[in-house]
C-alpha cells in the first residue's frame, strides 16, 4: 500500500537523498556526467530544508511512502512562477525511485498537486522538464498535458533546454 501525505521537515533528509539519486539516474545523457557527479546530497538538503521550513510558504511538497515508511516519490507545486499567461498553478518538482515506478505513484502525486491548487482555486497545472527527458514527456502525455512548448532554462548552472506540458482544466487529473 502507498501513501500519500504531506511532507514535514523531518522528510528533509530523504527527500534531499531521492531527489539526487534521482537526477543521477534520470538526467544522465541528459545532462554532463560531471555536473551530475557533483550534486551533493548535502546541497539538495539545503534546498528541501529550505522549502520544508518556510512557514507561509507558497511552495507545498507531497511524498508517496510504503508501509514501512520508506520514501518512493516526491512531488511539489504552487503557483505558476514564470509568467505563463494561461496557466496559474505549477508542478515544481516530481520524483519516483526508479524500482517504484510504473505503479502509479507518479499519477497520485501529480492528483495530489492538482488537488491542493484546486483548493486554493487553482485549476490550471503547468510543467517544465527537460527537452530530452522523453519518459516524462510520455508520462505527462498519458495524464493529458498538451505540449505548451520549449525554452531554454538553467539547470545547475549550465543553460539546457525545457519542454512545457498543461492542463487548462485540470478536473480529470484530481480524478
Ligand atoms: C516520470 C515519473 C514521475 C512517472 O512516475 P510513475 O510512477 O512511473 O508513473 P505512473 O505509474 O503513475 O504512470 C501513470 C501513467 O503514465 C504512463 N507512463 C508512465 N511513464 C511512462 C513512459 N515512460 N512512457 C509512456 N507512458 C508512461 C503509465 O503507463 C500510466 O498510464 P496508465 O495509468 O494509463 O497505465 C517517473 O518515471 C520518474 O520519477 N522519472 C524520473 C524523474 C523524472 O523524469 N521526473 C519528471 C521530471 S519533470
């Protein structure tokens, strides 16, 4: 059984420990070998810690757990932060480890996101991946999103290029 539930601080570390296993292993070909090496789990803490701790914080974070309390997915949102004229609610970030996926925890994060925008009157869902990151265009997709369009964006430092996916209505996806 996974669950899904809101994130605490405590969730910091583990969350900080997915995400960069998970750019390893999801980014490579994608992104330098080098730069991808370089990522800290101590630097993704500090960003977690930081969203975690805000206390009237627009960015909200989710994590999917089994039984056992084990991590296996992460999914955070809030509003549209690039000026997207359309769209005023985004997915910041969405993480399955890599032997939890194609259960259905990447939908119930992304349902989960969706929900809490809606109950801030948000029904729009933007997000941005990497251009090449094909099994996440495939999988947003499968969701419903249409393809928005590219733009250049920075990752770490290092200028690549992002590919956008919406949902003007996102009723289905609270489903
Ligand atoms: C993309 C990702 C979040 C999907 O999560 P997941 O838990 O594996 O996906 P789900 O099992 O919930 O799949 C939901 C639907 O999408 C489809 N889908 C998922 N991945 C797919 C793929 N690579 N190609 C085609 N369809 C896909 C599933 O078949 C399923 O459809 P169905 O419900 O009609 O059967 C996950 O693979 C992941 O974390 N990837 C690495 C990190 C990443 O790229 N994150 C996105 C960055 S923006």
């Amino acid at each position: 059984m996974t669950r899904v539930r809101e994130a605490t601080r405590a969730d910091a570390a583990a969350i900080a420990r997915l995400h960069r296993d998970n750019w390893r292993v999801a980014y490579r070909g994608i992104v330098p070998d080098d730069l991808l090496d370089a990522i800290t789990e101590e630097s993704r803490r500090q960003h977690w810690n930081g969203v975690l701790a805000q206390r009237d914080g627009t960015e909200f974070v989710y994590v999917a757990e089994d039984e056992e309390g084990r991590l296996l997915g992460i999914a955070s949102g809030g509003p549209e932060a690039g000026g997207e004229a359309r769209y005023h609610g985004e997915l910041y970030v969405l993480h399955v480890r890599p032997d939890a996926q194609g259960r259905g925890i990447g939908r119930a994060l992304v349902r989960a996101v969706a929900q809490r925008l809606a109950a801030d009157g948000i029904t729009t869902l933007l997000v941005w991946m990497l251009r090449e990151n094909h099994p996440a265009r495939r999988f947003y997709a499968a969701l419903g999103g249409q393809f928005v369009r590219e733009q250049p964006a920075m990752f770490e430092g290092i200028m690549l290029m992002d590919a956008g996916y919406g949902w003007l209505d996102t009723t289905a996806l609270r489903q």
